[in-house]
C-alpha cells in the first residue's frame, strides 16, 4: 500500500499518512477548506482567521455563523486533521499550520476541487 510522507521531517520522527487517512481527511468539505486555505499560507494562522474564511466560503458571513464554523472547526475538524498529522493546531494559541508540504495534499485538493488553493 502507498504511503505519503513529509520528506521535511526526521527520519525517525517521519508520520506516514495513508490513503485511507488522506480521503478521511477529506470526506468533509470544512476539511477540505481547511487543508486548501492552510496550503495557501506561508505560516500559521489564527483559529479565528480559519473560521472566517469558512464561513465567508459558505456564503453565511454572520458573526453566529462564524461562532459556529469556529466551535465545530474547534471541537471537530482540527484534531481529526492534527491527530493524523497534516496540520499542527494549538488549541490554547489557537493557532493552524498545514503540517506537510503542499505537494503532499494537492492531488487529494484537486480531487476535491479546489485546484486554486
């Protein structure tokens, strides 16, 4: 079976990331925002910033909406995503990174069609 790895990090501290992993990843479209809008910043961003753009995404730009997209992206999305390891997400600095290089998850974003990000 192929694996995806982040050729950045250590060999001996090297996550690998399935398939499996990666279509899980993005079986939900808040997900597949997450990982396309990380993908287009240089370095981490805020939790609020992430939720904004969500929810301006999904045409709701109202601050309920934002609470909302914010506590399920808080409580749901991101530790999927941090617990396989394709973002690096602090909960107390609520801050997001995409945790692999870009090249890992384009196919899986341009399958998903978000072939700008």
């Amino acid at each position: 079976m192929p694996k995806t790895t982040d050729p950045n990090q250590r060999k001996d501290t090297r996550h690998e990331l399935t398939p499996t992993q990666l279509f899980t990843a993005f079986a939900h479209e808040r997900r597949q925002l997450t990982v396309a809008y990380l993908a287009q910043q240089p370095v981490a961003i805020s939790l609020g910033d992430l939720a904004e753009y969500i929810a301006i995404t999904e045409a709701q730009p109202s601050y309920e909406w934002y609470e909302r997209v914010l506590t399920d992206l808080a409580h749901c999305h991101l530790p999927q995503l941090r617990d396989i390891g394709l973002i690096h997400y602090d909960a107390d600095a609520e801050s997001v990174a995409l945790a692999v290089e870009r090249r890992v998850v384009a196919p899986y974003l341009e399958l998903a069609g978000h072939t700008d990000a």
